[in-house]
C-alpha cells in the first residue's frame, strides 16, 4: 500500500524500554501532535508550525505493516505473546515498512488524571457507581509473567498472574464521596488475595473459582 498515510496523521515520542531480544521498544506511546505532512520517522520531536497540539490525545495501538505481504507469513501461526520481526520484501528484517497508527480513547492524559503516563481515575462528581477496566493498572510487578486475558462478551478483559506474589496498584483519585468497593477475581486452585486500601490491607483467603 503506497502511500501508507495520505491524511493528517499522530506523530509521537516513546518512553523507551528494552524487550526480551534487547531491542529498545515502546513501553508508553504519546500522542504529541497531528502532523499534517507525510512522515514516517518516529522519535523524539517538537510541534511544527504546522502541527496541531493536543495534549490529551494518547495513541493506543500501533501496527507495523510490511510493504509486501508474502504467502508462507500469512500460513504460519501467530502463537500467544510472540514476537515477530516485521521483514522487508527480501526478507531481511528492519527493511521499507509502512506504518499505522490507530487512536482510540483520549482519556489518559487529561491533567490530573494520570501519573507517569499511567492511568489515575477519577471518581465521579456524583454518587455514580463506576468501573475500572483492570488492564488500566498503574503499576504491576512481575510483568514477565503477568498477562491480559481478553475475553468476548460481557465478561471483558482482565490481568492474568502466573506468578505468586504479584501485585497490581491502582490509583483512584477520590472527590469527597464514600463507595463500596467491588473487586472481581478468579482463581484456579485455593489462592490468598490481599488488597491494600490507603495503607490498610484486608485478606480473603481460600479463593477458588474453579
């Protein structure tokens, strides 16, 4: 497909990490600004004259296309949590590619409502009941072996640990109201969770959905 991009599109900065090959990646896209020229160099970068900025515009998803897409790529399985190179027509990986970038919420990197890039959600202004999405955590340890199971239906996504002692932190930012907490867990095998409420830590033992 050429050209790949032939509207204003998102340009953006990364928060760099290394992955398991020890290939610097993106650990936190952001949005910085829509460029209206055609670019596909990606980095750290400021607002053009002809740029427009909107701070609170996060990138969601971003997905590498090849240019050339081969028959025996499209026959070969994608398994669970693999990485694969995105090859260039002859083959040699990190060759031409062409680039998609998709938006799909702004909420994020309202001010004040998150925190290193991190979600930090905000209670409503009324007594309204709300849902935290649990893949919308501030902070998890163990991310080697922490995981989101993505589920049809109503049953909605949530965070797979295979590991003991992990813990997931998030941040609610509170405006005077009192809610009841409801936290929905599952559990192969008897499982002890313990959840830590500003400082005070409440324990439910023997949980077991099987």
């Amino acid at each position: 497909v050429l050209p790949p991009l032939s509207t204003p599109f998102v340009r953006s900065w990364l928060d760099s990490g290394t992955d398991r090959e020890g290939v610097a990646t993106s650990t936190n896209w952001q949005t910085e600004s829509f460029q209206t020229t055609l670019s596909l160099r990606c980095g750290a970068f400021s607002a053009r004259g002809n740029s427009n900025y909107f701070p609170d515009y996060f990138i969601r998803n971003i997905s590498g296309v090849p240019l050339v897409i081969r028959n025996e790529d499209l026959t070969r399985p994608l398994h669970y949590n693999q990485i694969r190179n995105i090859e260039s027509p002859s083959g040699t990986p990190g060759g031409a590619r062409a680039y998609l970038a998709s938006v799909h919420n702004r909420k994020n990197n309202i001010y004040a409502a998150n925190e290193n890039g991190t979600m930090i959600h905000l209670a409503p202004e009324d007594y309204t009941g709300f849902t935290i999405s649990p893949i919308h955590a501030t902070q998890v340890n163990n991310q080697t072996r922490t995981f989101i199971s993505e589920k049809f239906g109503n049953q909605g996504d949530s965070l797979r640990f295979e590991q003991s002692n992990t813990t997931a932190r998030y941040t609610l930012r509170g405006n005077g109201n009192s809610y009841n907490l409801y936290l929905r867990v599952s559990s192969i095998g008897n499982s002890t969770i313990l959840v830590t409420i500003n400082g005070r830590v409440y324990t439910v033992s023997n949980v077991n959905t099987t």
